[in-house]
C-alpha cells in the first residue's frame, strides 16, 4: 500500500514539475519576444512612398554624421560606424531607384555649426549592396548628390551599408572641431 502512495506522489510531483517547468519556458518565450520587438520598433525608422519601403535601422532615420575627425586609411574607414537600411519594393513591377547623400543644411542652422563643415575633398565614402562588394568613393567625385543606382525587381528588397570617414592626406591641415551632417534619401 505504501508503494502505491509513493507511487502516486511521485507521478503528481512530475506532473507539477513539468507543468511548471513548460509555464516557465512560455513565460520566457513571451518576455524575450516581446522586448526583442519592443525595441526593434524604436530602432527601424521606415519612410514610404508609392512604390518603395524604406527602413533605416538606426535609431536616427536616414541622418547620418561625422564627427570624428581622425583621418584613417580606406582599410580602417570600412570597419567604422554603419548606417544601414533596407529599400523594398511594394509594387508587382520593376522600380528603378536612386540613393542620394545629401546636406543637412537644418541640422547645421539648429547647431549654428555652418562655418565648421568638413570639406567635400576629404571626406570619403564606403557603400556596400547586399551581394555586391564595398564601393569607395570620395564625396566630391558624387553627381547630383547621387550615391547608388539599381532597379527592384517586385516584391524584392535590396540591403545597404554606408560608412564615413576622413581620407588620410599629408596636404590638408584638420581642425578636430569640424563636422559633417547628412541625409540619406532614396527616390525613385
């Protein structure tokens, strides 16, 4: 008879245990889901237009700085700070885009930095597209503000990484108080 009750308190302490164990594990999947989405919405900043998605995943949109102004080798400036984001395509044809890099010329007016500007020669640029290897290119040599070019193909999504640094050069003397503020902007 002994046997039978052991037997029993055994069998209901497995069944609490693993009732609590499956409680614990769903209470986890749930918090863990949840932040994860709680501050992956804060982070993606997401501008449309009729035909296009765009998401930059950073908490700054589509602006992008450079403040440090510590002249680095191509092969450093490609490892720096990446502004990311996804161009997407909503329409059931072909889309062709353009990425431009433009001046925030509100940013500078907001912070009365105007006169503190990084010159356009110096300033370098590494744009990567999924896929594709990095591309470099000095921010002067840019036409109409123009960065990047493709065509979407419907319901596809291209990935980008734009870095920024100063180019290394023995001519030009470096104030560490300039700056640059942008804009990244995709249109169609």
């Amino acid at each position: 008879m002994n046997y039978m009750m052991y037997k029993q308190a055994r069998k209901k302490m497995l069944i609490k245990t693993i009732v609590f164990m499956i409680l614990i594990i769903g209470i986890s999947v749930f918090a863990s889901i949840t932040i994860y989405n709680k501050f992956k919405n804060v982070r993606d900043k997401k501008y449309n237009s009729p035909s296009l998605e765009v998401t930059y995943h950073s908490t700054q949109g589509n602006k992008v700085s450079l403040n440090k102004v510590t002249p680095v080798t191509d092969y450093v400036g490609l490892s720096g700070y990446a502004y990311k984001f996804t161009i997407k395509n909503n329409k059931n044809k072909k889309v062709k885009y353009q990425v431009k890099l433009l001046e925030d010329l509100k940013t500078y007016e907001k912070d009365d930095c105007t006169d503190k500007k990084i010159p356009n020669s110096i300033i370098k640029l590494g744009i990567h597209k999924s896929g594709d290897s990095s591309k470099i290119i000095n921010l002067d040599d840019i036409d109409d503000d123009v960065i990047a070019t493709g065509v979407l193909g419907p319901k596809k999504e291209e990935k980008y990484t734009v870095r920024m640094w100063v180019s290394q050069s023995d001519s030009i003397v470096i104030d560490k108080n300039l700056h640059y503020h942008g804009l990244l902007k995709v249109t169609e």
